[in-house]
C-alpha cells in the first residue's frame, strides 16, 4: 500500500490522443484499487455528459479525483476542484499534456504517469495557483493558458476540422491560418494599466506551455501569485513562421517582437477573437482573467 486508502474518482476520456491510450483509464482504475482505494470509475460517451457525471458523483464527497486524458480532462478535473481543496491527480494521455508538463509529471508515458501518481498518493497535496475568467454571466479556471491570438484563431480554425484526425491537425490549421492572418487592434488592461495596441498574438499565462510544450511563458511560475501576459507585436508572416520554432524551444524572449507583461487582473478586448483556456472555446471577446492564489491542490 503506498498511501492510506482513499476515495477517488477517476474521470476517463476513452478518446484521449485521438483514441490511441484507450486502455489507459481502465489501467488507472485497476491499479489505484490494488492499492487499497476505493476507486470509483467515471466513463461516458461524450465529454459533456462525463462533466455531469463528474459533478455528481463529486457532489457525493470523496478525497481526490484523478483526471486520465488530456488538457481537456484536466480542464473539466481544474473546474470541478478549484476552490475546495480537494486535490487532483493527472494521468496525462492526451496531445498536449501541458499541465502535468508544467508539474514534472510524465506526459508522454502513461505508465509512468500511473505510476508517478501511485507514489504522489503518498504525499501532501502540493497547492498552485488557478486563474479565473469572466466573459458575461460565464465563471470558468484554467491552470495553464488563456489564448486570445493567433494561437486561438489556430485552435479554431482546427476544431472545425473533420481530417486529419492526429495532432497534426493543429499544424495544417496553422499553415491555413497564415496565409490570410493580419494583426489585430487589442485593448490590454494589466492591474487596471489600459493601453491600446496592434499584435499578433496575446496570451495570459499561468502555466509555461500550451500546444503541446510551446512554452510561451518559460519563466512562468504556477505557485508565484501571478498572471503573465505574452504579447507578440506586428510581424511579417515569414517572420513569424520564423519566431514559432524558438517558441517551441523556450528561445523567444529576447527576440525584439515579444513582451512579457506581469499582473493579477488582465482584460483583454478585441474584435474578431475567440479566447480559448486550457484549449477549451470561452468566447469571443472581451475577458477578464484573475490569479486566485492557491486555488487549487494537486497530486505531484
């Protein structure tokens, strides 16, 4: 027994990387009940009725839920916890990964990851940061990242994609995305400092990386009571192909395009954008994104 026993839920997305780690939910299922905890298994065929199913079965009490998919998991596991102290556990087997990238996790070996998290049982919960967003009467968290550029025209522009089924998907959109995708007229509020100005991409940042490990943000910290913005000025298409691969790297912060801004409340407004979280639609335009310093406990 690693830990003393406990209640979990674990909430399963059977279509987790494009349906390749199908057999990884049960994995996690099996394993937590032979170490001694009760494990309730939560599986549904869609995401939105696994989210209800997951408010209910949440309603009834237990001590952690555990989350086995991608950033879209852990972003139903992040707005179902934030704020009560119950913890989360990530058994990352999706895409991006970003979250449990940004904790030390696994992300690209989910036995690793069941195993990383069989041992985390053992320990205190480690307590982070969640950011909070409002777009009208709509209250959603997010522990990684608010895009509201470039990277969110991408991001749906793919989702209305049928093919291809992979991540690739991700990068044709892009590509078509260039072709035609010009600088956008943003009103920035930081801590209630508004300025007015033209850019490519804006993001608000408590996690390091989005996509996958596109680390915007490398020196983002999840624990340090603050929100980082990310702001990519005007820039030619080929030189903001030529910026993208750097981003990958964590090799853009110097470049003379790019601007780090910090704070604890961030509005955003632009025409013709639609925010994403975590990789999860928000809206159109504007949001109001705050830090609520540890709000949320995980399993690490």
């Amino acid at each position: 027994m690693s830990s003393a026993p406990r209640r979990l839920l674990v909430a399963i997305n059977p279509a987790a990387s494009f349906g390749r780690n199908r057999a990884v939910g049960q994995a996690v299922a099996d394993r937590l009940a032979r170490e001694g905890h009760e494990v309730t298994a939560l599986r549904e065929d869609n995401f939105e009725l696994l989210r209800r199913s997951a408010e209910s079965a949440f309603a009834l009490g237990t001590d952690g839920v555990v989350v086995v998919g991608g950033d879209g998991m852990v972003s139903l596991g992040v707005n179902l916890l934030a704020g009560t102290g119950v913890p989360l556990g990530i058994v990352a087997a999706g895409t991006g990964n970003d979250l449990a990238r940004g904790l030390g996790l696994p992300f690209d070996d989910p036995a690793a990851a069941i195993e990383a998290l069989v041992e985390a049982l053992g320990r205190p919960p480690r307590v982070i940061d969640a950011g909070l967003i409002r777009h009208g009467e709509l209250r959603t968290w997010f522990a990684s990242v608010v895009s509201a550029g470039f990277d969110a025209v991408v991001n749906e522009r793919a989702n209305g994609m049928t093919r291809p089924k992979g991540p690739s998907r991700y990068t044709l959109a892009m590509v078509r995305e260039l072709v035609t995708f010009r600088p956008r007229s943003y009103v920035i509020t930081v801590d209630g400092v508004r300025r007015e100005q033209r850019a490519m991409l804006v993001s608000v940042a408590n996690n390091s990386s989005i996509g996958g490990g596109m680390r915007i943000v490398p020196h983002a910290d999840l624990g340090d009571g603050l929100l980082d913005v990310f702001i990519v000025h005007p820039l030619s298409r080929a030189r903001l192909v030529a910026v993208f691969p750097k981003v990958f790297a964590g090799r853009h912060t110097d470049h003379p395009a790019v601007e780090f801004l910090t704070g604890r409340e961030v509005r955003i407004e632009a025409d013709d954008i639609v925010a994403y979280a975590d990789g999860e639609r928000i809206g159109q335009l504007p949001v109001d994104v705050e830090i609520v310093p540890g709000a949320l406990a995980v399993f690490v």
